[in-house]
C-alpha cells in the first residue's frame, strides 16, 4: 500500500515541528559564539503578540517588548540590525480589511522602529514603510528616509506587484538609494510573482529584497503556487522562477529569514548548498523570528543560523552572508 500523501504545513506547525530537526553536524548554542560580524536585515518591534480573530484587536499574548528585541539580538550575535516597521492600521482591501495591519502580527510602525534605532545608534537600524497603495504613502516613506531609513519594508499587503501604488514606491527606493523588501505569498500579500521580472527590468535602478512563503517555494522548478501549500517538502528540482530571477537580474536579492527560509534548504539540504553557492553575493542573512531568548529549539533565526553555517561551501560564502553582502547593498559601517 502507498504512503498516505501528506499534508501541507501552516507556518505555525512547520516552526513547532522543525524546531528539533537541525542540520545535521551544525554547532549550534544558545548564544551565537562566533567572532564573526552578523548583520540582521530582518526584525521588528512588538512582535508575536495575540490578535482577536474577528476584530483584529491586540490580545494576550503580549508582543516581545523592546528590552527583549534588543537582548534576543545580542544573545543570537547579531551586531547590527535592521527594524522593518509596519504600515499605519487601516480596514481597506490592501489589508484584508484589517488582517494585515501590523504585517498581520502586532509590529508596530515607523516611529517606533526609529525609536529603537536612535538608542542604539550602529547596531540599530530602522526602515521606512507605509500601506503601498495608501494615496500618502510616498511621502510619508519618504518623510523617514530623510531621517536615515535604510530600506523601505516590510512592503505586506494585498497589492498587485506592479500596480502604479508599487510602481511608486520602487521608483522612490531608486531616487533614495535604498533596497525595498517584498513579502511574496500568494493569494495574501504582493500578487503576480510570474510577471515580477518586468518590475526588475523596468526598475533597474531599484535593488529589491524577495522574502517569504512564494519567493522560497518558486526555488523549485516544479512549484505550482498554492496558498493551501505554503511550505513544500521533497527534493527541489533547480531552475525554479526564484533561481532564474536571482542568476538573471543584478538588482534582486534573497531574504532567508522565517519558516519558509528555513524550509527551503531544510527540504532538500543538497540542494541548498548549491543554491547558497551560485547565488552567494545575494543571499541576506534575516532572522524575522518573536523569540524572545536565541535558544535554538525555540528560535527560527538560530536555526536559520545554523543552517547558514552548515550549507555555506566555504567560509568566504558564509562571510558574505553573515555580513558582507548586508553591508555593502545598505552601505553599513563595518
């Protein structure tokens, strides 16, 4: 009798059910011990915290305080860190009328992250970002980058990837100089990855971060996309529409924080290491976990960390993704 096929994971039950298989012989602590730099492209501030289903109001649990980020951040090593906020609140079609404020979790918006970075200047970074199609947004991202916001995003929301909302904020990452990082998940958040390579051609000034469930299931060439299938598990067959985008345009780069980083190379480790390997100069080191304590059976980020250790064919390859890339695309001070 055949195996009984089975079932797609949510990213709750994938970070529970991962939490203890780690790469095999990767040298995990609780607190990163290596001497080496680490550049964090991807956290938040009060995140995790509990929402009603219905109203989307804050509820127990309560979110990770800042006190908690900061330690969590040194715990894991990172010596600098970059804060994604969120856009303001509203109910509009964008945010799943409400779903998807605070990046659908609790994160809190830009004065907050700005907040955090200024009582950590250089090894606290923030980020500037608004609900894309909000008439205002433009301006009010810009309002932060004149402040010294580094990136703009998290951009999470229900828009077409190259509507005239998006279209604008790609051309203001340009005139900034700033990367913008998208959250690709379909049927929820930015539509229309198969036609994103015209947004890197028509944008070739733009630098572009991808990150999430769809960027990492489209490593594999025979992905078919599926908001009931968010996590894939098997062998990767290469050539998939995230491979050909990274090999193809100079101007995108890879996110490997959260479950869906963690389960792209966890599926098929082989075949991550080779991933790692040929798309070494755009892969970003991104924790984008609610820990609170850097332990790794608790913390995707440790064992993103690990992982990053384990797969890298070389030490100069997990240089670049622990830091050098990080450095150089947002020009950070070593």
């Amino acid at each position: 009798m055949p195996p009984a096929p089975s079932l797609p994971l949510s990213r709750r039950e994938f970070l529970l059910r991962s939490s203890s298989v780690l790469i095999a012989g990767a040298n995990v602590s609780a607190a990163e011990s290596s001497p080496l730099p680490l550049v964090d492209i991807h956290q938040h501030t009060n995140y995790g915290g509990g929402r009603d289903k219905v109203t989307y109001a804050p509820v127990l649990p309560r979110p990770r305080q800042d006190g908690d980020l900061v330690g969590h951040q040194r715990a894991l090593g990172a010596t600098q860190t970059i804060l994604l906020p969120s856009g303001r609140p509203v109910a509009r079609v964008s945010t799943h009328q409400g779903r998807a404020n605070g990046l659908d979790s609790t994160c809190t918006g830009n004065d907050d992250c700005l907040a955090v970075a200024r009582r950590h200047p250089g090894e606290f970074f923030f980020g500037a970002n608004e609900v894309s199609d909000l008439e205002d947004a433009p301006a009010v991202i810009e309002k932060y980058l004149k402040l010294g916001a580094v990136i703009i995003g998290e951009q999470k929301f229900g828009v077409e990837c190259d509507s005239p909302a998006m279209r604008r904020l790609y051309a203001l990452a340009a005139d900034f100089g700033v990367p913008i990082l998208l959250h690709w998940q379909t049927g929820s958040y930015n539509h229309g990855f198969d036609r994103f390579h015209r947004m890197l051609e028509q944008h070739p000034r733009t630098n572009f971060i991808g990150h999430a469930q769809t960027w990492w299931a489209n490593i594999d060439a025979a992905n078919v996309d599926d908001p009931r299938n968010l996590y894939p598990r098997g062998k990767v067959k290469p050539g998939g529409l995230t491979d050909r985008y990274l090999r193809d345009y100079p101007n995108l780069f890879g996110d490997l924080s959260a479950g869906s980083g963690l389960n792209a190379f966890a599926r098929d480790p082989e075949h991550g290491r080779a991933f790692l390997d040929r798309h070494q100069d755009k892969r970003l080191y991104g924790s984008d976990c609610t820990d609170v304590n850097a332990v790794p059976v608790q913390c995707s980020g440790a064992r993103q960390l690990a992982q990053v250790k384990a797969l890298s064919p070389t030490l100069g390859v997990e240089h670049k993704i622990r830091y050098e890339n990080a450095r150089r695309l947002f020009r950070l001070a070593g």
